[in-house]
C-alpha cells in the first residue's frame, strides 16, 4: 500500500505562491477542426516524470510543475517499478543507482541480473521492501543538468502516492520489463488490476506484447487506453522475438491489443547520421488508417536536435504537428512547457505576416544562428525569417573598403588561419590581448577571393555547432553590398555597427565614421524614410560625430554587465543616443545559471525616454538560464512580458518572428501560463540552502566617467589606398612566428552544461 507521509518542499510557502503566478489557462489553438490527429482533437502532452528536465524525474516538484507550468491537462507519465512487497513506484531507471541515492543507503546492495537477457549490474528495487526505501531520495540521473534539487530530500513516490498529493486529472503508467519482475516472482499484471481499483488510470503503455495482451480483456469495457511502446529498430521484442523494426510494418496486429502506439520520434522524421533531417515517414498516416493513436517520444530541449531546427525545440515540435500532412496524438517530453506553447499559441498561424511592432527583432551578424557571420546567406535567411532590422558590423580593408564582417580580427570568422596569409599574425594590444590577423591585414580582393567565412559557434566549448553542412557557405558582403540588398526588402530599419573608430585613425590612416556616411549618402539612405537607419557602438564619440553630422538613429551599446545607471550618465547618453543596448546579465543576473533577481536597468532608461534592446539571444540550450527552461521563447517572453524591453538582439531572427506571431500575445490576463514571463528567482528559492548557488559581487553603476569618451581623433597622414602600415607602425608589434591559431580549439568530448560548474557543484553538495 502507498505511504501515509505528505511531502512538501522546503520553501513550501514560496511554491505555492509559485503554482498560483504560473497559473494555467487552456490556449487558444485547440479548435478540434484545425488537427490531423486521430480524432481531430488536439494533441496531448505527456510529461516523462512530470518536468524531468529540471527536477529529478517522478520527485514530487517535478510532477507539481508539470501541471503549473504547462495546464492541468497535461498528462503525467509514472515509470513503474516494483519493489520486492509488490509496490508500485515511480522511477524512471530500472537501476535505482541511476535515479536515487540509494547506493549511499546501501553500499553492499549492488546486484547482477539478467535483464531481457543482458547481464546488468546495479541496485533494482526487486531487492527492497517499501519500508526500506522510505529514507531513499530520488535524483536526477541526467548529469547535464542540475543536480542542486538533489539534496531537496524528494521521496520516492509510489502510484497512489502521486494519485493522493499531486492529483493529476490524468495519469499514464509505463510498465518496462515485466519478464524481469516474473522472474523474480513478481506480477506486474496483477499490481496493475488491483492499482486500477484504486487509482484512475488513463494510459497504460508497454513494449511487451504479451503483457498488454493479458490486459485485453481486463480494459476492453474500460477508458483505460493500452499502448504499445516501440523502442529501437534493431531490439528484440522478448514475446514474439520479433524486432520492433519488423512490428512496426504490421500495425494491424497491433491493433488486436492496443488503442495506440508509442515511437520514438526518429520514426516519424528520420534523422541522418550528421543529424539532418530525411523526408518524414508515413507511420502516423498508416497508425490513423488501422485507427491506432499516435505519440512519439524523446523530447528534450538539452540536447542537439537535427540542425534542420536551429537548436529550436518548439520548431521540432511543430514540424510533428503542423506539417500540413499528419499531426500525431501527443508527445511525450522531458520539457512540458515547449510542446504546450507549440499546441496553444504557435500553430495553424499566419506565417506571412509581417509585423514591426514591439518587440524589434534585430539580427546579430545576420541569421548567424544558420550560416557564417555577415554573409549574404546570413542577411538573407534573417530577411527570409521575418527580422525587422538586419546589422552590419563594419570593419576596414587594408585598401580602404568597408565589409561587413562581425571581428575586426579574422581568425574569428573566417579561415585566414588556414590560409597563405597567416604570415600576416601580429600581437595588438590596443585591439586584442592574443594574437590576431586583421581586416585591415588584407586587402578586399586578398579576403574574397582566397577566404572562406566560417559559422560562429559560441558554445563550442560543449561540442554545440551550428550548421555544419554550411560552417563555410556564402560570401563577404561590402557595405555597400550590404545596403543594396537591404534596399528593397520588408524591414523597418538597418543598423550599422562602428567599433575601433579611434584606432583605425590614429594607426591605420581611415576614417570609419566618414566611410559610412559617405556609402549611406551613395546608397540614398540619406534621403528616404522607408527604411530607417541606426548607427551603433559602444563608443559614444563616435555617435555624437554621427549626431553631428547626420539625422540617423543612435544606439549606445553598453559592452559591460551593470545593475542599474546613475542618473548623470543617463543625462549623457541621451545628448547622442535614442536608444542602448545592454547584455542580459544587467537585466537579470544569474549565478551558475540561475536567475538571482531582476535590475531595475530597463525601467531606468526606458523613463528617460530611452528604447532598450537585450543582446544576444541564442537559441542553444546552454546559452540560457535554468530558468527558462531550454526554451528560447520562454527567454523571450521573460524579457518582452517580463522586463519590457523594446526589441531583442538574436542570433536566431526566425524565433524572435515566431514569437511575435503566437497566437497567444494578445491574451492579457487570460495567458496560458506556458506563456507567461517566469517568476524572477522562483527556482533558486526552492533549492535548499546548503545548495543554493553562491551570492553575487555587486555589479557595477554605469557612472558618467563610463560613458564620456575624448573626441575621435583627426585620421593619421597614411594614404589608405597604399599597402597596410607595416606591422610596427604605432602600437602594432608583429610576433616572431606565425601562430596559426585554429579556428575550433579543442572541446571536451561530454555534452555537460558546464564542467567547472559540475566540480563546484560535487563541492558544495559534498
């Protein structure tokens, strides 16, 4: 029988408070007309231990916010386990040393047992009483993700406990490995037949056809629907040793004992060996024509999903259900918040639309999400994605042209490091502390015609890339180039990026600033209103000459965290800017990647008339804090709904679009609460506090004196149109050798979030 004891967390009184701010509305998008399900209903979703990607799966938060983060609907998944008094526990490994701290209870309970005919060492609940696992915590057995709500102390659930305290509206229980409970003279059916007594069951899954088959009979009468559970092509089904590659071709005879199938997901879009997606399959249409349900499995937002998707989650979940062709029955996911917004608020939407209201969308180096920095595949997938504003970084030629290129150093982005010109290294430090060859190095012709531009892969350090098929595709845009393609396209604006104003003058002999007025004046964006023009930089010198001498936009990018501006440098900034840009940090600064509070820094500017844009947003999982859930648009949201900012700074301009589409914005209070901002530091609050991360230094003030530049000085008397300054000139020092620096430097082989992070962790949870 299920324990008596009722389980709160800690910091109770905060969670509850945390379940009513994220309380749940049913969205909009469930029209039982628009779906090509089954039934034509909408699809489920089906939480794989309530919300297993942050909480220890099957810990009571886990299934908590399962249900307030996503909608009451939502299904809660139970792996069920039984332990030797044939209790039903939810765990989501067999092996209780992957899912609970056990082997710290019992350190000389480690077993070797056969299962499914595979030797498997480990600790297996068939060796306990529930009596001897009521001091047992469960974990989290995924160790890229957080451990800190480990030392929560969450107990082991069985079925009725998560029946009796989480009281979901619908539970689904998944039975693997029935044989391996028979052979330790335990009956899965018989546990099953007499917790359905008790507790209503709404799905029952297995991969075992004969233990669904001896369910037939029991559930035929009944609303209990049973599904049959697909797990690799090449395992072998142990009842009709038939591989589940082979079972898949005949779902007629699934159809004789089951309502349903479950598959994981490469069933339905099949992924290459580089993960890239291959044409869909025809396995929902085919399970809809012998009248069997559909639900695919193994969504998780932290980890890479075919590049086809942009390291977007809710993108991949779409393509399953607002394809045009199918729309399977439901998923079932680590992540419950990104299927929700993808059912209630992102499909069957008008995806021409074009919109260039609040929040601006503006690119960072292009689309650089899908292709290299500033090339023209880049600034044309951001136009293609919907961006209302698209930037040119500038940067100067050894002939003086201007290209668009996102480093003055071009072992950033492109393969000069491979090339002939690697001679051309020097050490200036005035740019960089390492090593460099810069745009003003070459010539335009030497860098077109002999470079290739290469994707930037800001967390390479965890083996994410971008794009690999394209790391190299596309070519070099001049600004020029640049504000032609811009000319006729639907933005609202471009934004033109000016850094090393000062140097380029004093030691290259160019000034950028004039360069650009000039090739805007030739261009004619001078003298037109369509598309309004901003100049960028963190340099306010070179904004107010552009105030002088031009009617353009100024954006003042404030290049260091701060947690708030002193109203003297807000006096300043607004003598050459009309709007700033400022990192995410100074919105809402995190320690070891989860939220501590929220900075009034927005609010500040925005009264004194100030727009404020966050930079950069990034669509990789590791780029975003626990708090958002691997979810880009749970980013978004947060800082759009939750601090207010007037437009986001993105790698990724198509995510940005897709949020200002969902059909859910204009919700007000009636929001979903899948769609509403997260509550600021709500998940370090239910960490206990020997496991908190550490507090953080303050953050400095932005004063007056960080603000206040010396005015450009006049350009040096070098002809630019002569070769490059040799490298001594000034403050350059050329090195002895060239450095051939790599472009990729070597990653450690584990997907972690962190791995000094991971090492602080195991000592502060020692």
């Amino acid at each position: 029988m299920a324990r008596s004891s009722f389980w709160l967390p800690a910091s109770s009184l905060l969670f509850l408070l945390f379940l009513l701010h994220r309380s749940s509305v049913v969205a909009q998008n469930s029209s039982a007309s628009l779906w090509k399900t089954l039934k034509g209903d909408a699809p489920v979703v089906v939480a794989n231990g309530g919300f297993s990607g942050l909480f220890p799966g099957s810990s009571p938060d886990a299934f908590n916010f399962a249900l307030i983060s996503t909608s009451p609907a939502t299904i809660l998944l139970c792996d069920v386990r039984l332990t030797n008094d044939s209790i039903g526990v939810c765990l989501q490994n067999l092996k209780l040393d992957n899912c609970t701290d056990i082997a710290s209870h019992y350190p000389k309970g480690q077993k070797n047992y056969l299962v499914n005919g595979v030797l498997t060492k480990g600790w297996f609940s068939v060796d306990y009483a529930m009596k001897d696992l009521v001091n047992v915590t469960v974990t989290q057995g995924i160790y890229s993700r957080t451990g800190r709500f480990d030392l929560n102390s969450y107990p082991i659930f069985s079925v009725e406990d998560v029946q009796e305290q989480i009281k979901p509206s619908t539970l689904w229980l998944n039975v693997q490995n029935d044989i391996f409970y028979r052979q330790h003279n335990l009956s899965m059916r018989s546990y099953i037949l007499s917790v359905s007594r008790k507790v209503i069951v709404t799905y029952i899954s297995s991969p075992e056809v004969d233990f669904l088959r001896s369910l037939v009979t029991n559930f035929q009468n009944s609303k209990t629907k049973l599904v049959f559970r697909f797990l690799g092509e090449d395992i072998t089904e142990p009842s009709t040793n038939q591989t589940y590659g082979t079972l898949v071709k005949n779902l007629t005879f699934i159809k004789t004992f089951a309502s349903g199938i479950l598959v994981p997901k490469h069933y339905i879009w099949p992924v290459t060996s580089d993960d890239y997606l291959e044409p869909h399959t025809s396995i929902v249409i085919d399970a809809h024509k012998e009248g069997l349900e559909i639900y695919a499995g193994d969504f998780v937002n932290d980890v890479v999903i075919p590049y086809n998707y942009s390291y977007d989650p809710l993108a991949e979940c779409l393509s399953f259900i607002d394809n045009g062709e199918f729309s399977i029955d439901g998923f079932l996911t680590d992540f419950p918040v990104t299927p929700s917004e993808a059912i209630g608020c992102f499909s069957h939407i008008n995806k021409s639309s074009i919109d260039h209201g609040k929040p601006v969308v503006l690119s960072h180096n292009g689309a650089s999400g899908d292709y290299p920095d500033c090339t023209d595949l880049a600034y044309k997938k951001a136009v293609d994605d919907g961006a209302d504003i698209i930037d040119c970084p500038v940067q100067v030629t050894q002939d003086g042209k201007l290209i668009c290129m996102s480093s003055i150093n071009l072992i950033d982005d492109t393969t000069v490091a491979q090339s002939p010109f690697r001679s051309r290294t020097s050490n200036i430090p005035d740019l960089q502390s390492t090593p460099g060859i810069f745009t003003f190095n070459l010539t335009l012709e030497e860098i077109q015609k002999n470079l290739k531009p290469f994707i930037s892969n800001p967390e390479i350090t965890y083996n994410l890339v971008r794009n690999p098929r394209s790391k190299n595709a596309g070519n070099f845009l001049t600004l020029s180039d640049f504000l032609s393609f811009s000319k006729d396209k639907n933005l609202s604006g471009i934004l033109i990026n000016i850094e090393h104003a000062a140097f380029l003058a004093e030691n290259v002999g160019i000034s950028i600033t004039d360069g650009v007025i000039a090739a805007l004046n030739d261009a004619g964006y001078n003298n037109q209103t369509t598309i309004q023009v901003i100049i960028q930089s963190s340099n306010s010198s070179v904004l107010v000459k552009m105030k002088q001498q031009t009617k353009y936009k100024l954006m003042y990018r404030i290049d260091e965290s701060i947690r708030d501006a002193a109203a003297s440098s807000i006096t300043d900034i607004k003598k050459f800017a009309d709007s700033v840009a400022v990192d995410k940090e100074s919105i809402y600064p995190d320690s070891q990647d989860f939220i501590i509070n929220e900075t009034n820094l927005v609010k500040t500017f925005q009264n004194a008339g100030l727009q404020v844009f966050v930079y950069v947003l990034q669509n990789e999982f590791l780029s975003q804090a626990w708090d958002f859930f691997s979810d880009p648009y749970v980013e978004i949201n947060t800082f759009v709904k939750g601090a207010s900012v007037d437009g986001i700074i993105t790698d990724f301009p198509a995510s940005g679009r897709a949020y200002k589409r969902n059909s859910c914005r204009n919700l007000g209070t009636n929001l979903p609460g899948y769609m509403q901002p997260v509550q600021v530091g709500g998940l370090k609050q239910l960490i206990i506090a020997q496991a908190q991360p550490p507090a953080l230094p303050p953050m400095p003030l932005l004063e007056d004196n960080d603000v206040a530049e010396p005015p450009l000085p006049p350009v040096s008397p070098l002809n630019p149109s002569t070769p490059a300054p040799p490298p001594n000139q000034g403050n350059v020092t050329p090195t002895a050798q060239p450095s051939g620096v790599p472009r990729i430097l070597s990653a450690p082989s584990a997907l972690l979030r962190t791995s000094m992070l991971a090492i602080l962790g195991s000592l502060i949870f020692a």
